[in-house]
C-alpha cells in the first residue's frame, strides 16, 4: 500500500476496496460438476460440499487445494487496560507471545495436528495505543500503516488464511467498534473477556460509554471508528483481510475481535467479507449476532472463548477435509459403481 499517493492515508485504503475481486464463478461451476460424478448421493456431503465451492471461487481454481495453509496471529496493547477492564495485566500480551514461540498454547497444538503454518505478529507492545476513553486509540497515518503492515501477512504464500489476536484489553475495543457500528445498549456487546466478575464487567461497559461519547460526531466514517476506538492488532487483521482479498485467498475468521475487523470493512463495503469464512461462534460477547449482521454462518459452534485464532484453525481442518474429499474420492465411473438411473 503506497501511502504517499495521499495527503490523508485513509484514501489509500478507500481505493482499494474497489479493486477487489469477485468469485470465480467458471471455477464453481468445475467443482459442483465433479460433485455430481462422486461416490456419494448428491448433497450428501452437505456443507462441506460448499465449503469446497467457495475454495474454489476465491482461490480461482477449478480443482481447489490447500497446500500452504497459514494461521496468522496478531498482538497489540491498549491504553484502555488502565481502567480494569481485564483481569490480567498489559504484560500477559508479551508472555502468551513468549508461549506461541514455546509453543505451549493451544493454538500451537491445534496447528500442529491440522498441519497448519503458523505466524505471530508483534505490534509495538510496548506501546500500547492510546486511551480510547479520552483520545483516539492511533492516529490515522498510524492506523494506515499498520494495516499495511497486516498485509504483508501473505507476503510468503499462503493458500488459507486463519485469522487471530492476543491483546489483553481487545474485548472492549472490540465491544467498542461493535457499539459504535451497530448501536443499541452498549451492554448488549460487552462481554466478560478473559474473565471479569461483575464489577469488572460494569467497569468495562462504563468504559465503553465514555469512549463512544468522547468519539461522537466522528464515528459514522468506518476506518475513524477502527481508528479512535480499535486496536494495532484489529487495524491489522482488517489489512490482512484485504489483501487476502486482492491476492484471491480465502480466509477464516476466528472470534469476536477479528470480527471487528472484518466489520469494519463490511461497513465500507457489503460484499468485502465475501471471501472469508466464519470459522465457530464464540461465546464472547454477542459474537452471534455480529455473524449475522456479518451474513456468516460459522462452520462450528463450540462454546469456545480463547482467540489466538483457535477456533479458525479448527474450522481449516474441516475445510482441508472437505477440500480432500472432494479431489481424492473416485467418480462412479472409476469405482464401477452404478449411478442411479436418473443421474445425469
């Protein structure tokens, strides 16, 4: 992303989104027509049936595959901490990125038994933004240049990209960005995060009271809100998104802070989630309702709450399945086993 091309960064982003690709619609046609010759009655496979079809229309492939499949991780510190609205400290970002490198965290052992690549992205730590509460959370050149930075999240190949966070304190931004999009009581989109009790929790909806007053009048523009009120790692999974986009790879979302990111392109554009895939519903806050107002439907439902895009890297076993099945199993033909007589 060339941020030079403008005096204000945000028109950057702004020009991009027209230039985003839409499904390869030749290559579906391929997939459902191998669909029809397989071992199987037809629609017997269900959704995984369609999960290869949406492989195939934004790899561009008539024959989807998923050989380099990556889970990417994102980490930033917020300002907004100080106000107790976690339970944990500023300094468990920087330990749990010590455990992924260790690999000690239950992404590291989900990776590792789907066969997934793994990266994690240190987004200044030890700079955490800026107070949402009083001032916006990065300024846009900032808020730019992060989002660039999250682009380069594919700059090594990947084929399927899985989406996560670590940031203690993202919850409320989270929560923030989802208020000031979709209105209503704020304390329909706070949630408990890593575990607040009930004082906590009031806390935490005050400060997202107060963020969304100080913010008002500026929050109708999508990319100010992601500004004023997101997070490092939010700005970059929102860059990452889009550049999966532009390269044609599909993506997997994990949970409720990624999908804040991916709402905040959605409000830009309608069909710019069009690509991605929600990979479980969370039990985080109104995580279901931001999936529908997203128009995903989450490909598992497993009361998890974690992030670190574990619930992404589960769903991209089940798309790797369904991707494998659909290319390894034999055509009647090649089985000699017989069609039904009205098959076509």
């Amino acid at each position: 992303m060339d941020m030079s091309a403008s005096g204000l960064p945000f028109d950057d982003v702004r020009r991009l989104i027209p230039m985003m690709p839409g499904p390869d619609e030749e290559a579906v046609a391929i997939v459902k027509a191998r669909d029809q010759d397989l071992t199987k009655p037809a629609g017997s496979l269900g959704r995984l049936e369609d999960i290869v079809e949406w492989v195939a229309a934004w790899q561009g492939k008539g024959q989807p595959d998923i050989r380099r499949p990556v889970v990417c991780v994102f980490a930033g510190n917020h300002g907004v901490v100080k106000h107790g609205v976690s339970p944990y400290p500023q300094s468990v970002t920087r330990q749990m990125l010590e455990n992924f490198a260790a690999g000690g965290a239950a992404i590291n052992q989900i990776c590792a038994a789907y066969d997934l690549g793994f990266k994690v992205f240190d987004l200044a730590l030890d700079l955490p933004t800026g107070d949402f509460t009083e001032e916006a959370a990065l300024d846009e050149k900032s808020c730019v240049a992060t989002m660039a930075f999250g682009m380069e999240a594919i700059a090594g190949g990947a084929d399927l990209l899985c989406l996560g966070e670590m940031g203690i304190g993202n919850t409320t931004s989270a929560a923030a960005i989802f208020a000031a999009l979709y209105g209503g009581p704020v304390g329909k989109w706070v949630g408990r995060g890593t575990g607040i009790d009930d004082a906590g929790l009031a806390r935490k909806r005050a400060v997202v009271e107060q963020a969304l007053a100080t913010h008002a009048g500026h929050l109708d523009d999508p990319l100010e809100v992601l500004r004023r009120l997101g997070g490092r790692e939010v700005a970059a999974i929102a860059g990452a998104i889009l550049a999966a986009r532009l390269q044609r790879i599909p993506v997997i979302l994990d949970g409720y802070v990624v999908c804040a990111a991916a709402a905040v392109l959605k409000a830009l554009d309608p069909g710019a989630l069009d690509h991605c895939l929600a990979g479980h519903r969370s039990a985080e806050g109104a995580h279901g309702e931001v999936l529908e107002r997203l128009g995903l439907e989450p490909v598992l439902d497993l009361g998890m709450r974690l992030g670190e895009g574990t619930g992404a890297a589960l769903a991209a076993g089940i798309v790797k399945a369904a991707v494998a099945t659909h290319n390894g199993m034999a055509t009647f033909a090649q089985a000699a086993v017989s069609q039904r007589p009205d098959a076509s």
